[in-house]
C-alpha cells in the first residue's frame, strides 16, 4: 500500500496529475478509513481546480486523525477553500480550531484574519494581522517601534487621549527611606522561586549610582538589582528599560515619576566594569550575557530601540566590555551561585 502511494505521489511530482489521481482513488477503495489517502485524494482534486469536490475529502482526512504535518496543510486547504466560495463561518471555525491545535503556527492567524474580514470583523482581523507581523518580522524598522504597534494595534477605535487615559496614574511611585540593601532584600526575596521569570520589582532608587559604593553590601545589591532587571527584561516578564517614547503604551503611564533610563545603568556599568568582574564574577557574568542576548534575540541593535541615547555609549559598551566578555556566554555557573554571590536566601 505505502508503495503503492509512493508512485502515485512520484506520479504527481511529475506532473501525470490524473493517472496520480486515478491510483489515490483506487487505494482509497481498499482503505476508506486511512486519513492520509483521504487527504492525498483532496490535495490531488485541489491542484486540478476542483475545489468543491475536494472538500469531503479534506474534512474526512481530519475526521479520521492526520498526522500534524499533512493536518497543518488539511486545515489551510479546506479553511482557504470554504473562504473563496463564500462558507466564512465554516472558514473562521476551522481556522480558530487550527489555531487552537497549532498556537505556533502563524500562518494559520493570518488566513483566520481573512475569514474575520470577509464576516465584517475588521477590528479582530487587524488585531491578529498585526500580532503576527510584530512576532515574526525581522524589518528592523518595524521592530524598533514594536511596542507602539501592538498596543495601538488592538486600540483600534480609540483616540489618542482615551489611550493616554488608560494608563495613566496606574502606578505611583513613593520612594522610601529604606537602605539600597534593604530595598534590594525586600524586592528580590522571590527571585530564588521563579528565577529571572520573577516580576517582582524592587522599589524604585537610582541604582546605578551605587555600582561603586565604598560599601560592598550596598554595591553588590545594587549589581544584583541591575541583572535582575535585565534577567526579567531577557524573559520578557517585564521591561524595566522602557525607551522614552514608548512609555504612554507600556500600560505605566506616569511621566512626571523617575523611571530607570538604561543609559544610566549601561554609562556606569562600563565605566566600573573592571571592578565589577573582579568583585562580582557571577553577576558580571549574567549581565554581559543578558545584555548580549537582548540584542540578539530581539533583532534590534539599542540605538535604534532607544534613540533618546547617545549611539557612542552602545558603541563603547560592545567594543569595551561585551565583545571582549563575549567568552563568558559559555561560563555561566550554577543559578544558585548567581543567588549566593548576590546575597539573596534560597528557598527550597
């Protein structure tokens, strides 16, 4: 039988449509419940345009259980099929099952916005369209305004000020007169749970004024701090470093509060950056490789992400600092070593 399939597909390759046809059709006769025979006998009547009389034969191939490889292509030859003649409920509910099957498959999104928009769905459709476009695109300039394309992305109907007016005043921040290492305690108490997925924040301060406290307890609180922040911004549990103009969408809306402006935190990192490898091997460790990572796992270079920052900062943190460290990436110890050189309790 599977040889026999076999040639009918090599017929197909080579494009004896009918005879490849005819033989799928044969083999159907001997095992009308095989999924897969279903599914070659829809794909073959597809190609020669005879869309209507594919569809039974899709919708059996899925009834009876594909594999995910021939399901993925079932679901969008079927759903695109119902589309174009007119069956768009047919087309959405199908696509939304594809969906619910393959989360990762985005293509799947964009054919089910098409289906949206043929029902008069505009808004839900423009929504889905543009998640995919911000999650797959690699256009750098696309990418640097990712946070603004999102969020207005799925405010489609609202003004500029109802969207300003959704956020803000939605955190306040009152700044204590706790120690750096007791804000530093208190904040990242959990961190020994959820690791760098941890979204605890520690109260706001400027702790990057403190990399080179006189104090070791205060500097190495404030170092823990900073690769925290990068270890959650990495995990994309929060963003901590928020560039200037993006803040009206990140759902913090608060101007006249201080924020953590990276440029900051990466001017005294490189300026103490000695001192600190010698210090604070571990967290130094994590730093340059969150910083590294960020980077590159984000498709944007920072000057473009933050373009309120002199360029020749980012230029003198790679040269300086990340490109010569860059062997660290494979010298990452043990979390728990990061925990222990940082001062924070393990929890078991």
């Amino acid at each position: 039988m599977e040889n026999d399939l076999s040639c009918a597909l090599e017929l197909r390759r080579k494009g004896r449509l009918i005879e490849s046809n005819q033989v799928i059709m044969e083999l159907l006769q001997l095992d009308s419940h095989n999924a897969s025979l279903h599914y070659q006998r829809a794909v073959g009547l597809d190609i020669l345009g005879q869309e209507i009389e594919s569809i039974p034969y899709y919708v059996k191939a899925i009834e009876l259980g594909l594999p995910n490889d021939e399901l993925e292509y079932a679901f969008v030859g079927l759903g695109t099929i119902y589309r174009s003649h007119g069956r768009f409920l047919e087309s959405k509910a199908l696509f939304e099952l594809s969906i619910s099957i393959f989360p990762g498959k985005e293509q799947m999104k964009v054919f089910y916005a098409m289906a949206l928009y043929n029902l008069g769905e505009y808004r839900k459709a423009m929504e889905y369209l543009i998640d995919v476009l911000s999650w797959t695109t690699t256009n750098k300039d696309i990418l640097k305004h990712y946070r603004a394309i999102t969020y207005l992305g799925h405010r489609l109907d609202s003004s500029s000020d109802e969207i300003v007016q959704l956020t803000k005043g939605s955190k306040k921040i009152n700044q204590s007169e706790k120690s750096i290492v007791e804000k530093v305690s208190d904040g990242l108490k959990n961190v020994s749970i959820g690791g760098f997925h941890t979204c605890e924040a520690s109260e706001y301060d400027d702790y990057y004024l403190y990399f080179n406290d006189p104090d070791f307890e205060t500097r190495k609180s404030a170092l823990a701090e900073f690769t925290v922040m990068l270890g959650n911004w990495h995990s994309k549990c929060s963003f901590p470093f928020t560039p200037q103009h993006e803040r009206k969408y990140d759902g913090y809306f608060a101007p006249y509060e201080p924020s953590h402006e990276l440029n900051n935190y990466v001017e005294a990192f490189v300026l103490h950056h000695e001192q600190i490898k010698q210090d604070f091997p571990i967290m130094f460790r994590y730093i340059v490789r969150f910083l590294l990572k960020i980077e590159e796992e984000y498709q944007i270079p920072y000057e473009l992400k933050f373009p309120e920052v002199n360029g020749r900062l980012f230029s003198t943190l790679r040269k300086d600092v990340l490109i010569p460290n860059r062997y660290l990436l494979n010298k990452i110890k043990d979390f728990n070593m990061f925990l222990k050189e940082a001062g924070i309790p393990e929890i078991y």
